[in-house]
C-alpha cells in the first residue's frame, strides 16, 4: 500500500461506555456507526464498504441500511480492526469501495443480545488445551508470561507498574471506568485471578463500541474533520493454541506486524510520538516494546518501571487508560485505534503535544493474531 494515499475522516464510540444494560450489542454497533458518520457529515447512503467482527457485515448492513460494494468479516480476535483498517485501506487504492465504515462493538458486561461463545471440542484448543484446565484468557496468558519473566529477569513490581501507568493515564480521561490512582503495592495485594495476574492486571470487562470511516485522501480534504493519514501497515497470525507458540519469549506475530508497518510507513522508532499497544493484561506491553524494536525485552521492564511511559515520559503510551482502566468490552483494537486518531486529530483528554505520528498494536487471542496500523496528520 502507498503512505497516506487513505486516511480516516469519521471516528466516534458509543454513546456511552461501560455498563449499558439497556443497549443490544448490533444496537451498539448502530450508535457507534452513526457517531462516526455524524462526525463527519455522512449518512448510510453514503457508505459502499462494510467490515466489522463477531456481529456480521450482512447484519450491519442490513441493520443500517447500507448497500455495500466491498465487505470485509475478518474475525481473529481483539485486533480485528487493526486488520479491517489495512484491507480498507487497500480497497480504497484498487477502487473496490470508495467509504468504508468498520464497527465493532459489544455487550461485554451485559450480555445484551451477544453471541454465546464456545470452544468447539473438535477445535485445537477443544482438543489439545481445554481438556487440561485452562479456561479464557486470564488462564491461559499466564503460560507464557512466566517464561517471559524468568528468561529476561522482569519482575512483579516491574509488571504492576503498567497497570500503576495506565492509572494515571484514564485519571486524565473523562470517559475512563476507573480513575482513582492505584500504587504497586495495591497492584500485588490485589486479589489472586491466575497466578502471576492480580485482577488490577486484568482488563475490565464492559459494554460499548467504536466505529471508524474511511476514504481516499484526495477526498478526505471535502470533510468537515481533519483528516488522519494510513502512514503504515501491518498483520500476521502465529497459533490458536498459546502453548503451542514458537517461544513464548516473544510472538511471532508481533515480530511480523510490527516491522511490516514500519518498513511501510518509511520510520524509525525515534520518530513515533505516540504509542498505543493492546494491554488486555499488563504483560502485553512489555511484549509490544520488545517485538516492536523499541528495545530489548529484557529492558522493557525497566523502562515502564522507570516513568518513560507515564505522563511527561518521552513514550507516551495507552494515553486513554487501556484496556486496565479506560474500557474493554472484549475486543480492545478498535479504541485503541479511537484513541489514536484522537491523538493525530489534537483532540484527545490527554493529548501529547505536537504529536505528528502514532504507532497502534494489537493482538488477537492469546498472541494468536496481530495487526499494526501507523496513523499520521501530515500529508
């Protein structure tokens, strides 16, 4: 894909976040998608591509009245999204859609009208994980984070510092679910999920959704928003199967987005302003640092511990709060990449002044899948 020849001029969440116990979750979807169009003067008339995961496009489209050229169901977990945005932005330049609308939304917390998900027994997991005990993703994580801990010499302390970080981060943001600051010490004394995880390491569990419309950049200038560039992509998968990584001291799904994206957008690590990486669980990030290039793993640890993320540090990083603190209804990518744009936009709760390019990570499963979208607001 050429650099910035895409760009995103719609983006808008839910109404509300958190706890929506009156919402259905294609309901969701709708409030999001007609955020997002309002927010840049369209209607349904107007789109002619559709991508979304776990809810269909066949039922989004229905649901909104949109006629579409282009479709996209790609459904490989929380970084869906960072997917969709990578092959809109490639139907936009071979002229397959000229709108794409991407939504995602769920009723995590109140189960409105959500999908009942199963592990099917003849699924890998079914048959070479689930027999042996683990269930979801706050037991099955802990298999390679203890590896991770133990091969590069990170910590507990160094760990509950992320979620210490992110804290900080929400108290900045109106729409966070939790804003009161938290220490280390209330971190580790938190009560016991699956060990090494306290649950002030787990991601929230809500309601709530997010959409993003985009188009080419020629046209992008005709919007009443300012325009957000694709600067550079990225997507992998690894395995459905965590055990089954091939190190779990590092995924390899990270370690082909990531440098994908950077290799495209033509940057190096010195010139990222702002960094958002998917932190369901408070490892997550120090994986993100690691496989992205930032540094070593065994310094990212370290480097969180030592305030380089945190308000005022030099890597401003989950500036809304995360997945720990700001929201997660189950599929974070999609506000992760909100908040991005909110950021090359000027307008974020917690803006990191003069922000020109932001780097935004995401995982699917348990490293399962990865997508990574590089935004800029310079044409």
């Amino acid at each position: 894909m050429r650099r910035k020849t895409v760009a995103v001029v719609g983006a808008a969440e839910t109404t509300k976040l958190g706890v929506i116990p009156d919402v259905s979750q294609i309901q969701l979807h709708a409030d999001a998608a007609l955020n997002a169009m309002a927010d840049c003067g369209l209607s349904p008339k107007d789109i002619d591509g559709v991508a979304t995961a776990v809810e269909t496009p066949q039922q989004i489209a229905q649901y909104l009245g949109i006629t579409p050229t282009w479709v996209d169901g790609t459904s490989v977990g929380g970084c869906s999204f960072m997917l969709h945005v990578r092959h809109a932005a490639a139907a936009i330049e071979c002229g397959l859609a000229k709108t794409i609308l991407i939504t995602h939304a769920e009723s995590g917390k109140s189960g409105i009208g959500r999908p009942p998900r199963s592990v099917p027994p003849d699924s890998l997991n079914g048959q070479f994980e689930q027999p042996f005990g683990p269930m979801g993703p706050p037991s099955l994580f802990p298999i390679p984070v203890l590896r991770y801990m133990k091969h590069y010499g990170i910590t507990h302390e160094q760990i509950a510092m992320v979620s210490v970080v992110q804290r900080e981060r929400a108290a900045k943001n109106p729409r966070a679910t939790f804003k009161d600051p938290i220490t280390v010490a209330d971190v580790l004394n938190s009560r016991m999920i699956a060990y090494p995880f306290r649950i002030l390491q787990c991601c929230l569990v809500t309601d709530g959704g997010g959409a993003l419309i985009l188009t080419s950049a020629d046209r992008a200038r005709d919007f009443p928003t300012k325009p957000v560039y694709i600067l550079g992509t990225g997507e992998s998968v690894e395995t459905p199967m965590v055990s089954q990584m091939q190190t779990f001291d590092s995924s390899r799904a990270f370690r082909i987005a990531g440098p994908l994206a950077f290799k495209e957008a033509g940057i190096t690590h010195k010139d990222v302003d702002h960094l958002m990486i998917y932190d369901a669980f408070a490892h997550l990030p120090l994986y993100g640092l690691g496989d992205l290039g930032f540094m070593p793993h065994e310094e990212t640890g370290k480097f969180i511990a030592d305030g380089n993320t945190r308000p005022g540090g030099k890597l401003p990083l989950n500036t809304n709060g995360g997945g720990l603190s700001y929201m997660h209804s189950g599929m974070y990518g999609m506000y992760a990449l909100q908040e991005s744009v909110r950021q090359m936009r000027g307008i974020a709760p917690a803006q990191v002044p003069g922000a020109k390019i932001s780097v935004c990570h995401g995982v699917g499963g348990m490293f399962a899948a990865s997508g990574t979208i590089i935004f800029t607001n310079e044409r």
